[in-house]
C-alpha cells in the first residue's frame, strides 16, 4: 500500500486550533523536517502504524522508553495487574523499594534512590540536592546537552531547543541564566580555566555522559575521567545525566560502561518501561538531605505510581536476560556498518555515532565530537532523508539533532528492511 497521511493531516490541523503547536511536546511537531507529523494509532514491538494505516519499524522508541519494543507482553500483564489494583493511592507500595533496589543494584555509584515522574525532574532535583551541600549557586553545562526544561537548564541546550532555535529559552529570568555556566563538550582544558576562575562558587557539573541530544556524540578518551577529577579537587558534585544512557548504553548505563564513579545520577526512560517516570540517586551522605529525612525539599504526588513501578520492574527484569545487551549491540552496529557502506558506496558524507543501543547520523564529512561540529551537519539534507524513510515506512527521530534507538524486538529481518529503505532514500537524494 502506498503512502497517504490525510488523516494526519486533518488530525493534527484539528489539534493546532486547541494544543500549541499541535503537539505536548515540540519536536513531535516535525517543523525541523518540513512537513506535518503522523499520528500514531497503535505500536507492537518494533512497529508503529499511523492513523492513515501507514506501517512503520520505529526508531524512536518513544524517545528512548521502549528498549522492549512497544506493548511487549510481560510489560503490558504487569501494567494491567496493577492497574486492576487502583492507579494510584498516594501512600508507600513495596514495588517502590523493589524498583530502588533494582537500581541500586545496577548502579554501584548510588546508595539511594528517589522516584519522580520525568527526566526534567530528575535533574532538577539533583541540582537543588547540588547546591544545597555544597552550598554554592552556580552549576557547569555543556553545550547541546538537554536536561529537561526547567528554566536553569534551557541554557544552550538540546534536543528540541537545538532544533527549534531556541536553545536558551526566552522566560528563564536573566538572574536564573547567570548561574548556569555553559561550555564545551569534550574540552576539558574550557572546563579547567572555568574553574580556574570560579570554581570556589560551583556546586555541580552535570553532563550527559554520552550525549545524545545533539545527535549522538561520544566523550572522547580522558573527558569523562577528567570531569570526575576536576570535580573532586574543588569539592563540586558530578552528575550524570543517564536519562538517555542509563539501561541503554549497557545494563549498567555509561558509568559501567566508561568505569566512573559519578555523585549523583539521574535516570529517566528506560526506568519506567514506557509509563512516566525518572529517578535521581547517589550517596548516601547526599541523598539523606532529601525531605523528610533531610532539608532538602522534593516530592510529588504521583511520584512512585505504582503502574509506572510494575512497568519499569517487567522492563529491568526482562532487560536482565544474557545476551540482551550483546543483541542490542548488534543490531546497532548492522544498521550502522549497512548506512556505512551505502554512504560509501554512493559517494555521500556521513558520520555515524553510536554506542550500545542508540546512535545518530550526521550528514557531514568531519568528525562530530561537540557542538559546533554537530552543527555543521546538512540538517535539510537530514530532513529530505527523513521524509524518504518515513514515505518508505522507517519512523526516524525528526531531527538531525536526536538519536535513534534500537529495541530488543528489532530483528534481522527489519534491520535489513531498514537498510534497504535506506539505499533507495538515499539514492533518490543523491
Ligand atoms: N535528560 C536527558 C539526557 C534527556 O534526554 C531528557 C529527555 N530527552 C531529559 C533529561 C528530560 O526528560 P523528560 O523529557 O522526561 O523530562
């Protein structure tokens, strides 16, 4: 069946008159790839269709959540039990702890863990934790690092502040901006003079260990080790962002995967098997700060709910089977060895980033390593890609500036689909 997107189309004219933009969150909207987004109608493992019954294998896996593919069987049991239970009671529930101590368990850096319900509160939270025992205001980001929307962090940022324009967002009150020290991924020399100069009043700095919201770019050799060190010697705290990387990059997220011992992590994502959910943990001398055993003020109302802890505990559970990760690399490193090649092939320029299950294309001869090189990338290029695999029904993040996840469910057989859809995208472009 050929391609047709009338229902979208009238779909998402219905939901602009009363959503803005048409959507609840910005790069759903597609306006980096030039045309109107689909709207989804159901998923099964590595599969989306639309409402116009247009079939997809699906890259974005919701942006990161279904590293089991969507609606796997033991995730969607498990939400249902609960579910039959009550939604929410607004009291302690022991798959709480059992969630925690899967994490804890994971991840050696964290004595303690507390739940919250997105990556933006994640980090948040770390921050306020930051500054709160160090007692200093300002905190260290990287340029085209995204953390989440809350008004310290849309400073430079990701992922769809990058792609719209706007990565410093207008509304963050100038006195808010002027804590948040901005500098260069993978330029540790840039982070050692900011200190230099002001490390005395520095609380935290956080980074995405892998960053991924700039497409994906990897921490070179000596980056992240050398985050650690700096951090340590003028007493600021080092957070881990593994909303994106945390269960993705390996069980054990980047910090397993590159072997540092971060204070602080936040997680998101994968942790909540598709449902809302994010997580920020560490040691315990910090986290005993958080209220009510500490000062430190946080909480929320649907914090802990208990559909979102019985889907996060089917996803780590399933997630702990060998070869899991091993599986996951593979399908990576088919995807990217095929686009490889055919770039090659066909005389196109093109950077591929990658490490466990997500990675990112970059329409550029020059190596991608920060942002400024990010940003060199043909981004219309991208976008003329884009509408090719999605006509030929690949479902690709729809911005050069994201990644794109493989899931457990994706095989052989839509891998080479892929790549197949791939050659014929690229060389209608060529
Ligand atoms: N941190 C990172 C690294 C992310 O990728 C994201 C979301 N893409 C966030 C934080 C924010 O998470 P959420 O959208 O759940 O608020």
């Amino acid at each position: 069946m050929s391609f047709q997107d009338v229902r979208s189309r009238a779909a998402f004219e219905r939901a602009e008159k009363v959503i803005p933009g048409g959507v609840n969150s910005p790069v759903r909207a597609f306006r980096a790839v030039g045309r109107h987004p689909v709207f989804i109608e159901r998923g099964a493992g590595p599969r989306l269709w639309d409402i116009d019954g247009n079939e997809y294998i699906d890259y974005v896996g919701s942006w990161g959540p279904l590293i089991l593919g969507h609606a796997r069987p033991e995730v969607i049991k498990a939400i249902k039990e609960a579910a039959e239970r009550g939604t929410s009671y607004g009291a302690p529930t022991v798959p709480e702890t059992e969630l925690a101590e899967e994490v804890l368990k994971a991840y050696p850096s964290m004595d303690m863990v507390r739940m919250v319900n997105s990556g933006t509160e994640a980090t948040m939270s770390a921050l306020r934790l930051a500054r709160a025992v160090t007692g200093r205001s300002k905190i260290v980001k990287f340029e085209g690092c995204y953390h989440g929307h809350s008004d310290q962090l849309l400073i430079k940022a990701g992922s769809g502040a990058l792609t719209l324009g706007v990565p410093t967002s207008p509304g963050v009150p100038e006195a808010t901006a002027s804590t948040t020290l901005s500098t260069v991924y993978n330029d540790l020399d840039g982070l050692r003079e900011m200190f230099r100069v002001q490390g005395e009043d520095i609380a935290a700095v956080i980074v995405e260990p892998v960053a991924g919201n700039m497409g994906v770019v990897l921490p070179e050799a000596g980056f992240l080790e050398g985050l650690r060190a700096l951090t340590q010697s003028y007493g600021a705290l080092l957070i881990f962002d593994e909303v994106m990387t945390g269960f993705r990059v390996g069980y054990g997220g980047a910090q397993a995967h590159f072997g540092i011992d971060p204070d602080l992590t936040c997680l998101g994502k994968v942790i909540g098997g598709g449902l809302p959910v994010g997580a920020y943990g560490g040691k315990r001398r910090y986290l005993e700060q958080i209220a009510p055993s500490g000062p430190v003020y946080q909480a929320g109302t649907l914090s802990g709910n208990p559909l979102a802890m019985a889907a996060g505990l089917a996803t780590l559970r399933l997630l702990q089977k060998p070869g899991t990760y091993e599986g996951l690399n593979a399908g990576r490193r088919r995807l990217a060895d095929g686009l490889a090649g055919l770039a090659r092939e066909l005389g196109i320029p093109l950077q591929i980033n990658g490490v466990g299950a997500m990675f990112s294309l970059f329409f550029t001869p020059d190596p991608v390593k920060d942002y400024a090189t990010a940003l060199r990338a043909d981004a219309e290029f991208f976008a003329r890609y884009f509408r090719g695999m999605l006509e030929r029904g690949v479902y690709l993040a729809p911005s050069q500036f994201e990644a794109l996840f493989v899931s457990t469910a994706h095989t052989e057989r839509e891998l080479d689909f892929t790549l197949e859809q791939a050659r014929a995208t690229l060389r209608s472009l060529r």
